[in-house]
C-alpha cells in the first residue's frame, strides 16, 4: 500500500518506517525542514534505540523517502496518516488542536481517488467529526473516510512497541475503510495482534481511557509509597504482592519522582476537559493529576531533607534528566520541576543525562553539564537519580563514596538495593522503603 506519514516525531517516524518495514510505500512528511534534511543525512532527528538502522534498511531498500512537500505523496496514497503533535494548550489545559486542523486542510487539498485519513495523533472524541467537516468543506469532491487509529507506543520501546503490540485499535465506519486499515497491518494480526474494531468516537475515547489508567496506576502505587514511609513498609513488595494477582497485573506499578513524558501529562489533562465539558467529570483522574503535580513538586523538599535540612551552598550531582530512560525527551519531565526547586532552595546543579542534555539545555538555567557520570559527581556533595538509565544501575558505589562531600545518594528510581549502598559508606535514601 501507498502511505503518507504527516509528521516525523517519536510517532509519526517510528510508525511511517515501521510500516516501510513491513513491506508498504511510505513517505514521511514534515514541515520542519531542518529534520527531513537532517533525515536525507541520515540523522534522527530524535533519539531511539534502533531507529536509525530501521530508517536507513527501509531507506535503502527504496520503501521510505522523507520529504517537506505534502502535495505529491498525499496525492498518491491509499492511507494518509495525520501524526501531528497534539499538546497541551497553554493556560486551559485543553489538546492543542491547530497542528491536526492545519494538517487536515492541507490534505484535503490534494486527495485523488478513494483515500483513508487516519488520525494518530491522540485526539479527543469528536476530533474526527471535524477532520473529516474540514476536508469535506475545503474539497467537497473528495472520496474519502476519516478513521481513528491511535497509537500506544512507549518511546525508548517505540519499535518494539509498534511492530508487537497488545492490539490495534481502529475507529472507522464503512468496510471498505476497514479492509484497507486490515491490510496495512496485515503482518501484525498474522502474528495474531488482536485487532480492536469500533467507530470513531470510542476509538477516540480508548486512547485517552488507556493513558489515564496506566496513569492511575503510577498515581495509586506512589501514594502507597508515601504511606510505606510513614508505617514502615515496603513499596516494592507491596507492587509485587498485588501486582502477582492477574486482575490488577504487575506493570506499572514502580514508584517514581511522578509520571512525566509527552502523554500522560497532556493526556489526563485533556480527558478531564472533556469530562467535564461533557457534565461527566472524571474525579478520579482528576486526583490522578493533581497528586501527580504535588509529588514532582514533593520532590525537592524531600532532597532538601535528606540533605540534613538545607541545600544552601550544596552541589547536587543530577543523574537523568530525561522522563525516563533510552529517550532524549525532556517534555515534562520531573527533573523540569525538581531541578528549579533546588536551585531556588540554593543549590548548584551538575547534570548527566545520556542523551537528553542537548534538549534539556533550552530548559535550564545555571545547570553544570558533565561530561560523564562521575564528571558529574565529582566535586557534589550529594547524589540524586532522577532517571533510570543502565548506565546508573551499575555504578562503582566505592568511588561514588569517595567523591561526594556528604556521602549521600538519594534514589527517586529504587535502582538500588539499600544494604549494598549503605556497605559502600553512602547514606541511602529510596522512596517507599524503609
Ligand atoms: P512530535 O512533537 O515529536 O512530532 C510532531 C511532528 O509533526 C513535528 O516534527 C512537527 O514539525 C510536525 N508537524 C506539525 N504540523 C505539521 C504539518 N501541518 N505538516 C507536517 N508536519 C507537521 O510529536 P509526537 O510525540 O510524535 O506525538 C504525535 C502525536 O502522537 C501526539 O498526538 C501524541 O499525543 C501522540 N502520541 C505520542 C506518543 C509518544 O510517545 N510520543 C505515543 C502515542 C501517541
Ligand atoms: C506512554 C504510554 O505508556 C504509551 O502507551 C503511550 O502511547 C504514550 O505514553 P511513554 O510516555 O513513552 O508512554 O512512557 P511510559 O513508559 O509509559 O512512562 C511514562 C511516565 O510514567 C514516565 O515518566 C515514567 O517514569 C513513569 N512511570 C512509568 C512510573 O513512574 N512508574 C511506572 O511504573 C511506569
């Protein structure tokens, strides 16, 4: 099949050459110029394990071309997918809408032939209604269905993710739609990929439901961690003492800093807009977020403590920045709220992420960038992992004992295990063990 990728982020890039790879014609476009050229070098334009092998087989085989010019590709495909980002708006919290809008009425200009218009991105319910108004407005001759297929990737997993994941979705309405939609993930439901095959709106709706109660999850288990503070138990064993029972399943239930990333954040926040605009609120992710917001912001105090009760005049050696780990994403990450805290608490900063630094020096001030991980704990008083790489899974403790001042290595990530830290000479602390 012929597909038309608008769009070259973590999704639309990981998608657009996963479909090259499972045999399609895919070009994948993007009005940021500075990516596609960087993508005819070669180059990613953003960090995921794999891809850059992926894009250049598929490249090479001649499945996969990148390209700023909408006009020629959308006129020739099947499916065009619409893998725009779609953010928060600023100030109300709604999904930011005008990139999917622009990108509608840019397509509807140039379609030929019976054409498939899939929306990616994460939409609220509704959003298809108008995709579809847009185009049938701006070319009332064109033959064509607006569909939902939203995505459930994990970026750092992205790949993987997409070519074996736990289903597809997809939100259409006549059969033809569906057969082309069958088609194009045709190697997958080989693989026998459950494929979830409903109209628009619930299809919508899934994607933002999926999100909010992984989140939720993530909400639920770090709130019992705060408890396993205060009564002297162990969040750890706790996940793993319910997560062993099939109706609750052990994922996502590791106590964190407080879930970040490009979704969650952006997602919950908009599923309560449309909750509430629809006289329907959904308190529970209501909480969700805002528990979540009060954790990141916790989290400095919590440092500060651990410090002896003051971070004036401190170094912090911060290792990840990124929201999680094997992404260069820094799109609310929590190191962007505990970072600032810290500084304000009066704190120095010296930063190692892996991959994330480039991106995360637009967001700083006055952060030290090292060049490794002991650059970075070298001359700090005190150590802090904000993220899970696997470079920091494996430190050499001795040394982090010999270069921190204070001698204290607080872990926002539970990496370690508090007795082989505590016999290296660091003062340990974790979240949620005693
Ligand atoms: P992104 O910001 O990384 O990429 C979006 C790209 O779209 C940018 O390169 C931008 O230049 C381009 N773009 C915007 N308007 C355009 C237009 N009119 N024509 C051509 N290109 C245009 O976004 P992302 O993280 O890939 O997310 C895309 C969508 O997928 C969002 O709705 C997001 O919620 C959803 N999603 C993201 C993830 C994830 O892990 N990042 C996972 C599942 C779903
Ligand atoms: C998420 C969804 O998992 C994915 O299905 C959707 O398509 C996009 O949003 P992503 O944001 O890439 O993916 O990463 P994910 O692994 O879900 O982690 C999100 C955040 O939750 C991270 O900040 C992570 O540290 C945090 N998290 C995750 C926890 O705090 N605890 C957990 O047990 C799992």
């Amino acid at each position: 099949m012929r597909v038309a990728m608008i769009g070259v982020g973590y999704v639309g890039l990981v998608s657009g050459t996963c479909f090259a790879d499972f045999g399609h014609d895919v070009v994948c476009i993007d009005k940021n110029a500075e990516r596609i050229e960087k993508l005819h070098q070669g180059i990613m334009p953003i960090y995921e394990p794999g891809l850059d092998v992926l894009v250049a087989n598929n490249v090479k085989a001649g499945r996969l071309s990148f390209t700023t010019e909408l006009a020629k590709p959308v006129a020739e495909a099947d499916v065009v997918f619409i893998a725009v980002g779609t953010p928060s708006r600023r100030g109300d919290g709604y999904a930011d809408l005008t990139y999917v809008y622009a990108a509608a009425e840019e397509i509807a200009k140039h379609l030929r032939d019976f054409t498939v218009v899939v929306t990616k991105s994460t939409v609220p319910v509704g959003t298809g209604d108008e995709v579809e108004a847009i185009i049938r407005k701006v070319n009332p001759e064109a033959d064509v269905e607006v569909v939902s297929n939203p995505e459930f990737l994990r970026e750092g997993a992205a790949i993987e993710d997409f070519k074996r994941p736990d289903r597809v979705v997809v939100g259409v309405s006549s059969e033809r739609a569906e057969e082309m939609m069958r088609e194009l993930y045709r190697p997958l439901y080989l693989n026998e990929t459950p494929l979830v095959v409903t109209d628009r709106r619930t299809s919508e709706l899934i994607k933002y439901a999926a999100n909010a109660f992984l989140a939720t999850k993530i909400g639920f288990i770090n709130q019992m961690a705060d408890l396993c503070e205060a009564v002297g138990a162990d969040v750890q064993q706790v996940s793993r003492g319910i997560g062993l029972d099939k109706r609750i399943g052990p994922k996502f239930l590791h106590a964190s800093p407080g879930y970040g990333g490009s979704c969650f954040p952006k997602d919950t926040l908009a599923l309560s807009r449309t909750a509430a605009d629809a006289g329907h609120p959904v308190t529970i992710v209501d909480a969700v977020i805002s528990s979540n917001d009060e954790r990141k912001a916790a989290m400095a105090e919590r440092i500060r403590q651990a410090a002896g009760g003051s971070l004036e005049g401190k170094t912090v050696a911060v290792l990840g920045l990124a929201f999680k780990p094997n992404t260069d994403d820094m799109r609310d990450a929590p190191s962007l709220v505990i970072v600032p805290a810290m500084q304000k608490m009066g704190a120095s900063v010296r930063a190692f992420d892996p991959e994330a630094m480039e991106e995360a020096k637009a967001h700083f001030d006055g952060v030290f960038y090292a060049s490794d991980t002991y650059d970075a704990l070298s001359g700090a008083d005190l150590a802090v992992i904000l993220t899970e790489w696997n470079l920091f899974r494996a430190l050499d403790l001795e040394r982090v004992a010999a270069l921190l001042g204070d001698k204290t290595l607080i872990d926002l990530r539970n990496i370690y295990r508090p007795s082989e830290v505590r016999s290296n000479g660091l003062t340990y602390h974790s979240i949620g063990r005693p």
